[in-house]
C-alpha cells in the first residue's frame, strides 16, 4: 500500500508491505529478496514524490 499525505508545500509518502508465511520456504523467501524489494519501493516512492499534484 502507498499512502500520500499533503504537509504543506509537500508531500508525506509510506509504503507498506504485508507478507505472510506459511512454511519454511515462506520465511526464506523474503528473505532474499527483501534487498530488491527495497531499491524497487525507494524508486517507486521517488516518483511518486516528484509527480506534479
């Protein structure tokens, strides 16, 4: 989920991420791709941050 919230003259952006495991695997996986997941969001975030209003 992407939340922006207005604060003045700019913007506030969260991004949440809900994982739920299930088995093993469940809790390995996100465990190797968290670092990705990580530059995608921080990029995403970046142009929802410099998208005009």
């Amino acid at each position: 989920m992407v939340d922006v919230v207005p604060v003045g003259e700019a913007r506030e952006v969260t991004a949440t991420t809900l994982v739920r495991t299930h088995n093993r695997l469940g809790r390995v996986y996100p465990t190797s791709i968290l670092p990705f997941h990580r530059l995608i969001t921080k990029s995403m975030l970046g142009q929802v941050c410099e998208a005009p209003s």
